[in-house]
C-alpha cells in the first residue's frame, strides 16, 4: 500500500493529539516520518529551513475545505487543528484499515514513533538535528526521498 491510502498527513496530526504548533513542524514531522520509512511515497525538497514537502501545503488546504483540519492563517505560526469531524473521520479510518490492511499496523506505529519521539520538539530544534543540518548543505531546491538517501549510504 502507498502512503498516500493510510493518509500519513492525517495520522501525524491524529497522533500529535490534533494539533500541531506552526506548518514549518508540520513539515518537519512529515519529513521524521520519511526518514523512518524503509518505503515511503512521501518525497521532500531542500528549502533555506531544510527539507520541505511540497505537497502538504496542497493536503492541508484539501482537509481545510472538507472540514477536517482548522488552521489559524492570521497567526505568523499557522498552527493546524483536527476538527470534530477530523477526529471522528480518523478514528473511524484508522479502525476500518487496522480490519482491512496490514500494512497499516506498520505506518501507524512509524507515526506513533515519530511523534513520541519529536512531537514535544520546537521545529528550531528538529532543524538543528545533524541529518537536517546535512540536508541543508545540499544545493536548493535536491529532491530529497528515503530511496535516493539509501542509495548514497552504499
């Protein structure tokens, strides 16, 4: 199974406790999130403050429009919250695939991990960490993904 059908989007937030303080984490956890994946879909790029899914901007705003996630766009910080619905959504999402798909089990506890690990870390501090600091040496704008790390390891 893809990322993209166990919403890993969703789940990082679910699992946060519904809310995440700023995008920037937002992106910063997606990107922890990646790092743990042995396969993952979820693709980044280089940005001035490290590595930056293009994507979840786009994922976000189809939650927001579908009423699943709040965002405080006036605030410099953009924080996003799971709505009522979002959590009603997720639970009974997360329920139907634990029954249906296997692998769920796998990208579920990957989420659990990371926000356990990181979720209580600013995202100045997930920045600082050495692997980001790294990423961040490479030119603007590297596609950065799980496979093409692992490949420059060998």
């Amino acid at each position: 199974m893809s990322d993209d059908d166990h919403h890993p989007e969703l789940l990082l937030l679910h699992e946060a406790g519904g809310e995440i303080e700023g995008r920037g984490k937002y992106h910063k956890l997606l990107d922890r999130y990646r790092r743990e994946s042995e396969e993952t879909d979820i693709e980044h790029v280089v940005k001035e403050r490290g590595p930056f899914d293009e994507g979840l901007s786009k994922t976000v705003q189809r939650y927001l429009d579908m009423g699943m996630l709040e965002s405080d766009e006036e605030g410099q910080s953009r924080d996003v919250r799971e709505t009522e619905k979002g959590e009603r959504y997720m639970s009974g999402f997360e329920r139907t695939k634990l029954y249906l798909d296997d692998s769920f089990v796998t990208t579920r506890d990957r989420v659990r991990q990371v926000v356990s690990e990181f979720g209580d870390m600013s995202m100045n501090q997930m920045v600082q960490k050495e692997d980001v600091q790294q990423d961040k040496q490479r030119p603007l704008g590297t596609r950065l993904s799980s496979e093409s790390e692992s490949k420059e390891e060998d």
